[in-house]
C-alpha cells in the first residue's frame, strides 16, 4: 500500500490542478488509473469552463470524497502574495516514513489515500473533485456537478487533513468585504483627499475595530456540538501599485468569517456596517462612506452521532489506531462536508495530520499515518450499506 500511494503522490505532484483548471489533470489522472487498475471505469466529470473530477463507482455504495486541487495554486500569481517565495518549488521528497511536497495537506495526502482505499475496496464510490477548496466568486464546484449529475448515497466520507478527531459536525463559512471609500487625491498635496493623506492611510482605524468585532464575535459563539466560530482578515488592498502618487478613494478589506452556529451572513454584515460607521464618524474618516457585502456561503450542518457512518467511523478509528477518537469541540474548519450533509447525505471527516515543512508552500506526511488511514477509507467502503 505504500509504494501505491506514493506512485499516485508522485503522478500528483507534477500535475498541476489549479482550482477550476483541473480539467487537464482529471484527464491524466483517469487515464493513469485505467492503466493501473483496468477492472474500474474511470471516468472525468466536466464542469464549468475548465473545471473537472475524476469519477468512478463499485456499483452502490458510500462515498468517498477528496478534491484534486490544491489550497494554493502551484506557480500562481497568488502563491507570492501569500507565502512571500517566488523560488521554484521543490519536487516531492521522500525521506524514510515522511513525505514532503507541494499540497499535501490539501489535498494530494487524502486524494492519494483516497484513490488507493477505493481500488482496493472493491465497493462503494469514488468523487476526486475539482474546485474543493475556498475560493470566493469561484462559479460552480465539482460536487455540485457530481450531486446535480449523480444519485447522492446515504452516507459520504470527507477525506482531509486535520488534527486527529473524527468528526460529524462541521462549520459553515463566507466572505466579508469592508469597503471605505473617501475621494482621490495625489501624493504630493495631501489634503486633495479624503480624508487628508487617502483613505488608505487611516486604514488603522477600521482594522482596530474589525478586531474589536472579531473578539464579541467569537466571544458569542454558542459552542454546540463540535463546531466553532472564527474569523481572519485575508486581504487588504487600495491604490494602484504602479501608480503609488496617487491617493485611491477606497479601502478594501476581505474578511473570512467561520460559524458552528446557525448564522445570517447578511445580517452580521449589517451590524458590522454601523459599527465602523460609528467608528469612522469619530475619527479622520467622518466623511467617508462605509459599506460590508456578505457573500453567500455555506450553513454550519451535522450527522446524527449515532448514524451508521459515524458508528462505523468510530469503530474504525478504534481497530486502527487502538483508541477511540477524542472528543472534539470548537472545530473550525470548514469542506465539502457541509455541502454533503446539507443535501441530507450523513457524512464524516477524518484524515493524516499534515506538518508544514521549512518551505510555507510544502507539507510534510508520515507515510505510515497516511497508510492507516487508506485502511480506515477502505474498510468503511465495503462495511457501510449502500
């Protein structure tokens, strides 16, 4: 099982599957897989204008889930933003039991463990999707076209990294935007702005109270179940690089909100707008304009603790790894999980625990770990009922 999962972490790794692009890598993907276990009908389910999954199916069964692209797009102009490399990036290493490269945590780990675990199984379904990862205004995702193309099973296993916990229970999230808009001006003549010096410069203000916001946020969180709240600016922008002599009229600022509760994103932007409007009334930007648009998410969904897939996962988790699984609450990461359950599948998350590596774009995995919980996928494919 090993050597297999490395062979698919290898063919993985020099396949790029930007999200929303994985189209080209499905495709090498099915036709590796045909090759290597021709009794299997492989198959590449398309969506949007470039966007794909590999598909395939033991008849009926649960499904197993991970998704082909990864969190950061290898050679993507965002992957400098984010991490502050711009060197090539390391091919896959592997040194003993660890295993190092680009994306394995999200999601080439689980997607590798997922391939072999269903190969070997012999039951149940496979969806390696495309468009799997967070991404605002990101147009269709490969699970709804695999839900809107598909009979959905009862039961659905959610392949991801995380700490290890099994869980049943998962977040809901979606984007904030925080705009403050004043009036252009030039560097040069600082009170051609508004507010004096650009909008830009008082950014200070809406960042102190954003986290002012963030700490009553999460300090409401109701803590039900195993999900969490949390919250993280992900972007601040305004102005135009090339042309840092003029002053720009907006501020922009990109929230990523979590929520375990049931929470109205409309809502929550609109008492976050009169508090920085508030704010900014008291401050140099009096006389700007402060608005919060709410991007729709997705809603914070559980399993029942006693439905069969989580019996069966628990009773995995214990043959495999001589325990059972700890308890977990304030969990706050959100996937597909809540998309699955949502549309009335029970579902379950649990995967390898990824290390960052000295590279921020590379993960590490312990191929024994990575093993055992090929084995866990596998088992619960042929012991769950279709």
């Amino acid at each position: 099982m090993r050597e297999q999962l490395l062979d698919v972490l290898r063919l993985l790794d020099t396949t790029p599957a930007p999200r929303g692009e994985e189209r080209t890598a499905a495709h090498r993907l099915r036709g590796w897989c045909a090759q290597r276990w021709p009794h299997i009908e492989w198959q590449v389910l398309e969506h949007g204008p470039a966007g794909g999954s590999l598909v395939a199916a033991h008849g009926d069964g649960p499904l197993l889930y991970s998704h082909l692209d990864t969190s950061l797009d290898d050679g993507g102009p965002g992957i400098g933003l984010i991490t502050a490399e711009t060197s090539p990036v390391m091919p896959l290493g592997v040194a003993g039991d660890v295993v190092t490269g680009f994306g394995l945590g999200v999601a080439r780990g689980p997607a590798a463990a997922v391939l072999v675990a269903f190969a070997e199984a012999g039951a149940g379904r496979l969806l390696l999707a495309g468009s799997g990862t967070h991404r605002r205004a990101g147009g269709i995702t490969g699970l709804e076209a695999y839900a809107d193309t598909y009979p959905l099973p009862r039961s659905a296993i959610v392949a991801k990294c995380g700490p290890p916990m099994l869980l049943w229970h998962e977040p809901g999230s979606f984007f904030l935007t925080v705009r403050v808009t004043g009036r252009s001006g030039i560097a040069m003549i600082a009170e051609s702005a508004t507010p004096p010096g650009g909008v830009v410069a008082s950014a200070g203000v809406v960042l102190d109270e954003l986290a002012r916001w963030r700490t009553a946020y999460l300090a409401a969180d109701p803590r039900t179940g195993q999900a969490g709240r949390a919250c993280g600016i992900g972007a601040i922008n305004g102005g135009w690089e090339d042309k840092p002599d003029l002053l720009p009229a907006q501020l922009r600022i990109g929230l990523y909100v979590v929520a375990g509760d049931q929470v109205e994103p409309k809502a929550l932007a609109g008492e976050l707008a009169d508090r920085l409007r508030a704010r900014c009334a008291e401050s140099v930007l009096r006389d700007c304009v402060v608005d919060v648009e709410a991007e729709p998410g997705t809603a914070a969904a559980a399993t029942p603790a006693d439905a069969p897939v989580v019996t069966a996962a628990r009773a995995a988790w214990l043959d495999e790894f001589g325990t059972p699984p700890p308890p977990v609450n304030g969990w706050t990461g959100s996937t597909d999980g809540v998309v699955l359950r949502a549309r009335g599948v029970d579902t379950v998350r649990l995967g390898p625990q990824a290390k960052p590596a000295a590279d921020p774009r590379r993960d590490e995995l312990s191929l024994a770990q990575l093993t055992a919980y090929t084995r866990v996928y596998r088992r619960l494919l042929t012991e769950l009922p279709a």
